[in-house]
C-alpha cells in the first residue's frame, strides 16, 4: 500500500508569518511530488512539483524534499489570508500514478 | 492554458441507476486519471489509463466502476447500479511528468 500521509491540521498561522506544511510517503520508488492548494468545492490546483533532493523556491513558496526521510514539505512564506485552503501532497510512482495525502488545512489569520 | 473539461458539473441519480461521467482531457497528454474526492475526505486515486487501456486501479475501482475512451478525446467513468456512498465529486486529471491538470468536477448526488 503506497501511503501519503499528512497532518489534517488545521493550521493557523497570522498573516505575514511563515506556514510549513509537512508530508510523508512510504514508496521509496516515488519519483515526483507535488504540492497542490485545494479551496472548498473546487478542483486541486497545481502550487509545485519537485523531484530532486533539496530546495525549489517559487516566488513565496519552497518546496523541500529528502528522498532519505522520505519526507516533502512546502513552506509559504508572507502568508496572506488568500492562502487559506486545504494543501495536498501528491507523490508519483514510477507508473506515473499519482497519490494523495488527506491535505492541511490552513488559516491565515489577518 | 490548456484545461479539461468535465461534464456534468452535477448530477442527482436514485439509488440503483447507472451514471456516466466525461472527460475531455489535454489533446497531447497519454496519461489519464480518475479521483473521487468525498465531501470532506481526501481525494482518493481510482483509475489510471494510458494508451487506451488501464494502467493502475486502486482497490475501491472495482466490477461497479468501468473506464473507456470511445472516440479518442472523450475519457469517460461509468459507475453501475449506484450506491449511496458514491456520492462524491469526481475529478479527471491529464497528468504528464510535470504537468498536471485537473477538471473542475463532476459533483454526483445519489439520492
């Protein structure tokens, strides 16, 4: 069973401060992983992907992966109160099948 | 920016009937995906399709649900004989290493 696993939150942080967003997986095969941002009712949303070990910044947002630990996060920095959504980690395996965690729920208090 | 396209938005069906859900994927993406994504709940991996064939289901993909891809662009999830917690929205997503798009969904209402 290829697990993706996240904390459901949620997670408040206030605005301007930074939120870190934190996913497990259990496929040592996993080849990519991205972050999407879901608002309620709405399709996921692509933030990033990331495939190598280390750091991808993006404008406020870097994704860290240690393929080691098994471990992805996403940090958004300056949060804004328009961030608050639901933050899904998504892993691929080597078919190209893509798994989700449950998702964080974030609130960015003004 | 490319999209897809699902239809439709919503559907209400009665216990027992049979619903098709449709997809028009990106044009030049082989990979295709089905979701589900129960009200509240995670989104849950259900079929994957490439070259016009199945390439991955997960165990809750079973003899109720069927994909097909009649006419090369139409990517479609029958379900069978519904059930009351089949209701759900469904996403279909045309992924292709780095690139991912969803649909906006189809929500379905079993009543």
């Amino acid at each position: 069973q290829k697990e993706v696993e996240q904390n459901s939150g949620p997670l408040s942080v206030p605005e301007g401060a930074i939120a870190s967003l934190n996913c497990t997986y259990s496929d040592r095969g996993s080849q990519s992983f991205f972050w999407y941002r879901q608002y309620s009712g709405k399709s996921p949303e692509l933030i990033m992907f990331i495939y190598s070990n280390g750091d991808k910044e993006d404008g406020r947002f870097t994704a860290q992966l240690n393929k080691a630990s098994q471990y992805v996060s996403l940090l958004i920095r300056d949060s804004q109160p328009s961030d608050s959504a639901t933050y899904l980690c998504a892993v691929t395996d080597n078919n190209n099948d893509m798994r989700f965690g449950a998702g964080t729920r974030l609130t960015v208090k003004p | 920016e490319p999209e897809v396209t699902q239809t439709p938005s919503h559907q209400v069906t009665q216990m027992g009937q049979e619903v098709i859900l449709r997809c028009v994927p990106i044009s030049n993406h082989l990979y295709f995906y089905w979701y589900r994504q129960i009200l509240g709940q995670k989104v849950e991996f259900l079929v994957s399709f490439y070259n016009n064939e199945i390439s991955e289901k997960s165990e809750i993909f079973d003899d109720q649900f069927s994909v097909e891809r009649p006419d090369g662009s139409n990517f479609t999830l029958k379900i069978r004989s519904t059930k009351l917690e089949d209701s759900a929205m469904y996403f279909c997503a045309s992924i292709r290493v780095t690139e991912s798009f969803f649909g906006q969904g189809s929500r379905l209402s079993v009543v």
